[in-house]
C-alpha cells in the first residue's frame, strides 16, 4: 500500500492573514510588535489514528488512516490583550477506505473524518478585568463535562465556535461563563458537499454559574440555541438545568463518588412544539486507590414518543458508547444503565464500560455495547491510546464494532 500526506498550498497565507487580523495596529506598534511575538508561544498538535469499522449491512469493512495536524501561535500580552491563531489539516494516508461523509465512498461504514485544511480558531484575549478573560472570535467552548456544550475532541476535525465568551472567577468559590454563538464549525469540515452542514448559523446564548463547595461543585445553567437555518430552525430549543459532582474521603484512599442532573428542555423561538423532554444523570461510584469503579444511569427523556431529548452541540463520542448509534435521541427517548471500572497502574489506564440501551418511553429493547481503552502517556507530551466497542443491537440499529489506535504529540 503507498501512503502519501495531502498538502495544502494555503496554509503560509492563512497563517499570515490570521496573524495580520489578530493584531490591530492601535494595539501594537513598532518595538510593541517584536514583543509580543518574542513572547509568543508556537503550539502542535499531531494525532496519527486508524479507525476500523465493521457495521452489518456494509459488505465493506472501512478502514481509516488519518493524520490530524493543529498549528498555533499565541501571542504574548500587551495591555491586557494577546490573540491567537490555529490552523488544522486532516488528511488521509493510503487509500479512503471509509465513507468520510464528504469523499462519496458509501459502500464503507462511516468514519467522519474528512481532509480538508481550515483555520480552526482565531480569537482576541482581553484579560485586564480582574480574574476574568473576555475572548473574541473562533474559539473552543466546552462546558462542564461537554454533555450539552463540547467541542467534539475525538474527531481529527474539531468542533469549534464563533462568537463572544466571558469566562469570570466571581470569587474562590463562585464562577460565570456567558457566551454568545452566531456559528458553530461542526466537524463534517469547511467544504463537504454531502447534505451534512460543516457551519450552522446560530444565534445561542450559554449561561453557567458554578458554585464550589467543600464536598461537591453546583452548576445551574441555561442554554438558549436558535438555529436559524431551514429546517433546522425546527429544532432550536432551551435548556435550563442543575448538576451537582463531587466526593466525599471514608478513608485513607477511599472516596465516593457522586453525580446528580437535571434539565428540563423546550421549544425556543420557531423551534416544533413537540419540542418538550426532560434529562437526567444519576452516577455513584468509589476510588480507591488505582481502581474506580462507577455505576451512571443517563435518560433522554421523550415526549410520548414524538420526540426525544437532543444535545446537538454536545462532543457525543463521550456519551452512550463508543460507537456511537445514539448521535440523534430517538423519538422515543433513551435510558442508558451503565458500568465501567478503570485501572491506574503507573502510567497506563486500563478499563472499560458497559452499556444496556433501553427506550424512555415503551421499554423498547435497544442492545448492548462493550467498550475496552488503554492509555498511556510516554516521553515528552506523546501519548499511545487504544480502543475497541462492540454493539450488539437488539430493536435498533445494527451490529458494529471499531477499533481505533492513535499516537498523538503535543507540544
């Protein structure tokens, strides 16, 4: 097999026309300029993975050898403003073996991971309020465990955001996060001609205030998402919720675990009056010492069948198995009874997860998946990582299971 690296002629003259719009002339000038730069910092990011998928009803088993490659450049600070720039190419190395929702290559199960080259974040920073940082322009916004707000960090292309976001430690204990989005960078990349949007034009507006307390952090949030798109603008919704996690020391090297969710959603500005579900997240679990053990139970909750609870913005891979059937809630909602126990053993972690798929509202049988990972960290900033899920589907969906091994740098 010949492995060749796709290269993009445009990259100096993005990175250029970047650099030049993050860095008014007002702000900096003459030796101001040199400065700043001198105290800038150059960051990479290379994730080499392949992906392997085999998917009943696919007489193709897709095979995917991708190289992510993320180029920064974060000024240093002057009068309380820095910016930065980000670049990211995705390319394939061998043959597309896969369908990458853009490359045409249907009869292969899905492995979204399409080439392409795009500037992946480009914002201004101004930190000169105390505690607070104000952030301007293409940006990544994840909010608490990414369930609702995430930037979809297991794909090769991110998840990003436009807009404004305010990130201020109020005090020691209390903590606020206003952001407002008028268009959100999916992952499908800048150009797929498939009918899958890579931009959605939004007007949403995320409000999260956490307060710290000794045994546990309390979140209440508010998400107002209006998609402005036809029809998408069918699915704009609001979402108002409290999340409590935290532990609690009954020995030595033993903790409890907690974690406590709910959040109502409904219909906002065009969005379908079936627009009306609940979520909840339940989860007890114990350190102690290299193990963790945890027993999650997560529910999408429907509108008697007409509609079930969606988390469009969320990164998705995190929540209800690795082989992500559950992208899309269905109509009739979903229940996910899992368990999963891990192993810190040095530098390596080993464990896995265990999902039982039930509907919210019928009881519908929907399947089962296993899921396997092992991580380990070495050298400076490489990291090896392995994983393998296993679907068995039941009233929904079909059999599939992936595989995936990645090397990844950071620097």
């Amino acid at each position: 097999m010949k492995f060749h690296l796709r290269t993009r002629a445009s990259i100096p003259f993005l990175a250029l026309m970047t650099l030049t719009l993050l860095i008014p002339s007002t702000s900096f000038s003459g030796e101001t300029v040199q400065e700043a730069l001198k105290e800038g910092k150059a960051e990479i990011d290379l994730r080499v993975r392949y992906e392997g998928v085999n998917e009943t009803g696919f007489s193709e088993y897709a095979e995917a050898l991708t190289a992510r490659l993320r180029l920064g450049f974060r000024t240093g600070k002057y009068n309380g403003f820095s910016a930065f720039a980000e670049l990211e190419d995705v390319s394939s190395l061998g043959r597309e073996e896969f369908n990458s929702t853009a490359n045409g290559n249907t009869q292969y199960p899905v492995v979204a991971d399409p080439i392409g080259t795009e500037l992946n974040q480009a914002y201004m920073d101004f930190t000169g309020i105390k505690n607070t940082t104000v952030r301007l322009g293409r940006q990544r916004i994840t909010l608490d465990d990414h369930r609702f707000v995430g930037n979809v960090g297991w794909r090769q292309n991110e998840q990003t955001y436009d807009g404004l976001a305010v990130v201020s430690q109020l005090n020691e204990k209390w903590r606020l996060i206003l952001a407002h989005v008028n268009n959100v960078n999916r992952i499908f990349g800048e150009y797929n001609p498939s009918p899958l949007r890579a931009d959605i034009n939004t007007n949403a507006q995320f409000v999260n205030l956490a307060y710290k307390a000794s045994f546990a952090e309390i979140v209440g949030y508010a998400h107002f998402i209006e998609l402005q798109e036809i029809p998408l603008a069918g699915a704009s919704h609001k979402n108002f919720g409290l999340r409590i996690k935290g532990g609690k020391k009954v020995a030595d090297k033993t903790k409890i675990l907690f974690l406590g969710e709910f959040a109502d959603q409904s219909a906002f500005r065009r969005g379908a009056d079936t627009i009306d579900a609940t979520f909840t997240h339940l989860m007890l679990g114990v350190e102690s010492g290299i193990l963790t053990v945890k027993l999650d139970l997560e529910i999408l909750g429907s509108n008697n069948g007409l509609y079930g609870f969606a988390t469009p913005l969320a990164t998705l891979h995190a929540f209800n198995g690795w082989t992500d059937k559950f992208l899309n809630t269905p109509a009739n909602g979903l229940r996910d009874l899992y368990g999963s126990a891990f192993v810190k053993a040095g530098k390596w972690k080993l464990g896995g997860v265990y999902h039982r798929f039930t509907s919210d509202y019928d009881n519908i049988d929907y399947g089962s998946e296993l899921g396997i990972l092992i991580v380990r960290p070495f050298g400076d900033g490489f990291t090896f990582l392995t994983k393998y899920a296993d679907y068995k589907a039941e009233m929904f969906s079909t059999d599939t299971s992936k595989l995936w091994v990645s090397l990844q740098f950071k620097l």
